[in-house]
C-alpha cells in the first residue's frame, strides 16, 4: 500500500480564492463540482441528496436503480430535468449485484457526462427475522445488495477517478446499526452489511488517498423511508421514539448537509470517516 505525501497536489490543501463580497470564500466552500453517480438513485434518500448536489452546482448527475424504481419515481426524476435545465440528469437500469451491469453503466455514464467525481451508495435493503431463521438466500441477497454491490461500484468508479486523475468522493451509506443493535427488530444480516460497509470504507480511504480520492461513510439512523415503513414495523416505531433524544425519525433531507459537505472542499481533508446522523439515537 502506497500513501500519500504532503506535496501531492491531489491531497494538499487548497487556498479558497478571495471573492468580491466577504461572504463569497464560504459559498465557494461548500460548492460541489463535477458529476455524481448514485445508486439507488430513484429513492427517497438518493433523490434528495441528487438535488442538493445539483443545487450546490453539480453539472450532472447518474441514477443507478431497478426498472420499477425508475419508473415509480419518473415524475420526480422529471422534476430535477426541468428544475437544473442547466445541468445533465441521466438515469441507468440496473442491478448493483451485477458486476458486469455496474461496471457497463458506470462506462456509459462517464462517456455521457465527460466524467465521474462523486459516488455515492443509496442503494440496500432490510430484512427483520429472528437469526435462527434467517435461510442462506436471504442472507445473500442483504449482503450482495448492501455491501457487495457498494463494492462493485466503487471498484468501477474508483478506476474511472484513477485514470482520471483529478481526484474525486465516495461516500458509502452504513448505518447506527453499524455501532450498535437495533431494538426491538431483529435484522443480524442487515446490521453485519452494514458493519462490514465501514471497514470497507477505510480500506479504500487508505488506499486510494494518493490519488485524491476521498472515501467515507455516513450511518443514518430510523430516517422517514419505505425501508421503515410496513406493519411490521409501525407497531415498534413508538419503542424507536422513545430510545431517541429528539423522540423521532429522520427526515431525508436532514442527511443532504453531511453529503454536500464530504462532496465539496469543505470536506476536503476528511476521508476514512463516518459520521453519524441519527437525532442522537446512537447515545444509549
């Protein structure tokens, strides 16, 4: 493993440029360049965070989800088009567990936007079932969903950012039950995917640091989505609340901060970390 040095231009400190208005080096901090790729992009969490990219100037943006996700969410898709007329929102048809499919979509993505700078990995899936009844084919599916095919597409656009040369972010999403065992709800696949997603974060970090490639995670907690919706779980969401400081879930613009801030230059010297955004439900 090569690191990097402190005269590497990829990994030093840059000089935020001095704007007319004293207020202007702060707008120029928090301002996202290039392209992103996202999977699970046609959910809730991934179309959020696909439109503070592109609202803190993002030039374009990749889609990467299932054929019915895509098309259960084409008219909020729509609505980014016609809200960022001046930037690229491009959409690919895939399964992240394919690694030839990943490996083809992020190839086409980059020819179509000249470039892919920001990856980040929405795309996973829950499963609550007591340990000793969980069957091998539902183990796999959580893990090749969850960590597997966060690693493909990685791999995939770690080398497209290599080639490249001008450094880029990748943010996997784990989770609180990454640190620590949901209550009442027994989900040991779920929360192993997600643990094993943190280790994979700070291997890349570690090794892909020389070439300005910033890794890093981040862990939500109960956020407002289908993954926690379903009978199942409204009869256990009361116990949720009351094991939590703010008494509530998340909403899922309340995770498109800590985004902007790893794809920008505020984040510039942040890599190999995870950072926690659960309404403090990581505490007890």
């Amino acid at each position: 493993m090569v690191l990097s040095q402190a005269d590497n231009p990829l990994t030093a400190p840059i000089v935020a440029p001095q704007g007319k208005e004293p207020r202007d080096p702060a707008l120029e901090r928090f301002t996202v360049r290039g392209n992103a790729i996202i999977t699970g992009g046609a959910g809730v969490l991934g179309l959020s965070n696909a439109r503070a990219l592109l609202e803190h100037g993002s030039s374009a943006v990749c889609l990467f989800d299932l054929a019915t996700s895509l098309l259960s969410s084409a008219q909020a898709i729509e609505g980014l088009k016609r809200d960022f007329p001046n930037a690229k929102v491009f959409t690919e048809e895939l399964d992240v567990t394919d690694e030839n499919n990943v490996r083809e979509a992020v190839s086409r993505c980059h020819s179509a936007m000249g470039s892919v700078d920001i990856l980040l990995c929405f795309a996973g899936i829950v499963g609550s079932k007591h340990s000793v009844d969980v069957h091998a084919d539902e183990w796999r599916r959580i893990v090749d969903i969850n960590l597997t095919g966060s690693w493909f597409t990685a791999q995939a656009v770690g080398k497209k950012m290599i080639d490249q040369g001008s450094g880029g972010s990748i943010m996997f999403t784990a989770s609180f039950s990454a640190h620590r065992v949901n209550f009442p709800q027994p989900q040991v696949a779920y929360n192993a995917s997600k643990g094993a997603l943190l280790q994979l974060k700070s291997s890349l970090a570690a090794e892909w640091a020389r070439y300005g490639i910033r890794v890093n995670s981040i862990s939500p907690g109960y956020m407002d989505t289908i993954l926690n919706e379903g009978p199942g779980l409204d009869a256990v969401k009361e116990q949720w609340y009351a094991r939590n400081p703010m008494g509530r879930m998340g909403d899922p613009t309340e995770l498109n901060g800590v985004v902007i801030l790893l794809c920008s230059n505020a984040g510039r010297y942040i890599t190999g970390s995870d950072i926690i955004v659960d309404g403090g439900g990581s505490v007890f």
